[in-house]
C-alpha cells in the first residue's frame, strides 16, 4: 500500500496514449491550501476536470486510484507533479479500491479531508449487464464503505467531512420526462439500481448521523475525455477516423435513444457548489435540453461535411436488454440554490468533441503511415 511519501501510486506514464492532454502546466510554487479533497474515481472524466477546478481553488488534491498493470492516469497527467518536486505539489495519488474497506478507512483518517468526493463506478450502462455483482459490489456496496468510513472518521475525530455522491439520471429509467428531484426511480439496468442504492444509502447517513451527505442526479455529461466507448466518444473518435480514411464504418445500436447531454466540466463545478451550502441536500444538475443519437450523428458528421448515413450501420448486439428511451432533466433547484446554470450548449459541445478527435486521428495516421500501427483493425 502507498504512503503519502511514497512513490509507488505516483509512479506513472506521463504520455496520454488515449486521448491528446492540454499543455503541461508549468505551476510555480503551490500557495498555501484553502481546504483538502480526497476524489475517489479522479482518473476518469469527472474526476479530472474536478480535480483542475479544486486546484484552481488552492485545495490540496488527494486522489484515490486503483492498482493496475496498465497505466490509466492519461486525463490527470497535465496536473500532475512528480512526487521529487513535492514543494509545488497540491495533488497526491494514494492506491485504494471501494472494494477495501480498510484502505477506505486509512486514507480518510491518514489525510483528514475536508470533502470527499466519490466519483468511482463501474460507469458502463451496458456492461454493467455483463458484471452485474462486481458493479453492485463497487457502485452500491463501495458507496456505503465509504460513507461508513466517514462515519467513523467524523466521530472519531470530531470534525466535520462533506461528502458528495456521484448520482446519475439513469436511476429515473423508465419515468417519463422531465425528471426532478422528487421523481420517482425507475431504474432499468444493474448499473442504475446500483446507483439507486448509493443514493439512498447517502439519505440514510445524512439522517441517521447528521453527516453533511448530498447526492448530485447527474445526467449525461460528456467531454474529449470521456471513455471511448460511451456513444457520445464513440461516434467522435469514429468520425475522426472516418474523416482522415483510417475507417469507413461505424456500429450503433438505438439511435432513436433520447438524452439530456451537457459538458462535463460545467457540472464539476455544481458537485463543488452544493458542497458549500448550509445544509446538505440532494440536485439535479441537466441542461434541461434533449437530443436523440441520431441528432448527436446529425450535428457531428453535419460539422465536418460529412453524412452519416453513409457510414453508420445498426448492430443489434448494441441495443440494451431493456432500454431507457427519454432522459430530461429540470434543474430549476440547483439553479435557484445554488445559482449553477450550464455554459456549453449542445452543439458546441459535440464540435469540441469532434475537432479533438480529428487531432487525434491525424496523430494516429502519422503512426499508420510510418508503420508502427495497423489500421486495419476497424472496418
């Protein structure tokens, strides 16, 4: 297990094999610290644009990630800062899993956070039909471990610890839109009941141990960061390709599925801002906007002159077991609360995927064309 001091969780990769990193940022000496947040998940989308907003608050970053053979820190590389150079550190990564809940407990004590953050999941709807014990197990169970943690911590310690649970719109499923906080769930894959669960089980800490818990009802929130193998990435990544002629076909399964797409980076700020209320309390974040697959194909290949039609084929093996056909949130609570609004609209959005992955692709052909990759690998 890795110590503050020690450079076992800190010993990573600094190239970004998955996607193009913003400029390394060359950070002078780290003023002093305003608060400290522990991020569970901070390797993934979400977590590293928190993370980039909590240092540009002068927290001091604490970051939990998981052991790997493989490196997976590529999002966080541009923040990061080798641990020899500790005096212009402010984030630190610690090796930890929501499966263990004594590491849960060690790092919570050890670093005495102020937030805590837990963005971990295993976040893919769809296999999440294929793992369903490991994602109740890491999602739901892992939530409780963690907010048991805090327990014991805050009693223990006699400080108080503000604790954020990553929600998701999925866990409204079937209920017909728009959804709001006073919804009814109606969840309609293991990955969303898991979600079901971590959000009730914060309720139950929040009322039974007057822990300073909320819930954050996120609905789709994408970015160039996000996994290539959620649809929004999926088709962007595609149409990079497509574009530079390393591929000519894309497979989807159902394009009439409706979401309410936001970026990524606007909602880590709300995540922040209902941790800085009086009172903790539960908020729909959504830009109360929907648009089906096929609009997100629409306006992406539309933006490089290109018509999807002639590259996308239907692939059964794609759709869901049981599908959610309208996800539409109404955040008129976190607006009126805590004064967030979204700033990147739809299409603005989907353009800034779009022009990164053409970048990426164009770096990948460079690859291709020396020999070093086979671009055969997509149809």
């Amino acid at each position: 297990m890795a110590t503050q001091n020690n450079a076992d969780a800190d010993d990573h990769s600094s190239t970004s094999p998955n996607g193009i990193a913003p400029a390394v940022i060359d950070r002078p000496l780290q003023p002093p610290t305003t608060k400290t947040a522990l991020i569970t998940g901070i390797t993934g989308q979400d977590g590293s644009y928190l993370t980039e907003f909590l240092l540009s608050k002068n927290y001091a970053v604490h970051g939990l990630i998981r052991r790997s053979s493989n490196f997976n820190t590529h999002r966080i590389d541009h923040i990061y800062i080798d641990p020899h150079n500790a005096h212009r550190r402010a984030l630190k990564l610690h090796y930890a899993d929501l499966s263990d809940a004594s590491s849960l407990r060690r790092w919570i004590d050890t670093i005495e956070p102020d937030e805590v953050y837990n963005l971990a999941a295993q976040s893919h709807v769809a296999v999440s039909f294929e793992i369903p014990d490991y994602t109740a197990d890491v999602v739901a169970t892992g939530a409780l471990r963690l907010l048991e943690a805090v327990r014991a911590h805050v009693e223990g310690r006699g400080r108080e610890v503000r604790y954020y649970q990553a929600g998701s719109s999925e866990m409204f499923g079937a209920t017909r839109p728009p959804q709001r906080e006073d919804s009814p769930f109606h969840p309609r894959s293991p990955y969303a009941v898991a979600k079901c669960a971590a959000h009730w089980y914060t309720v139950n800490y929040r009322e039974a141990y007057g822990l300073f818990a909320c819930n954050g009802i996120l609905f789709n929130h994408e970015s160039p960061r996000r996994g290539e193998n959620f649809v929004t990435r999926k088709i962007t990544r595609a149409l990079g390709r497509i574009k530079i002629g390393l591929q000519t076909k894309l497979f989807l399964g159902n394009l009439q599925a409706s979401r309410d797409w936001g970026f990524a980076g606007d909602y880590v700020e709300a995540m922040w801002m209902m941790l800085q209320q009086d009172k903790p309390d539960d908020y729909v974040i959504a830009t109360e906007d929907s648009h089906t697959v096929e609009e997100f194909l629409e306006v992406a290949f539309g933006y490089v002159g290109l018509n999807w039609r002639d590259h996308v084929v239907i692939d059964k093996r794609y759709f869901r077991p049981a599908e959610v056909d309208n996800l539409k949130g109404d955040a008129t609570k976190a607006k009126k609360v805590l004064g967030w609004k979204p700033k990147v609209g739809f299409e603005q959005l989907v353009k800034m995927m779009v022009d990164q992955d053409i970048e990426l692709a164009k770096r990948e052909k460079v690859l291709v064309d020396a020999g070093y990759i086979d671009a055969q690998q997509q149809p």
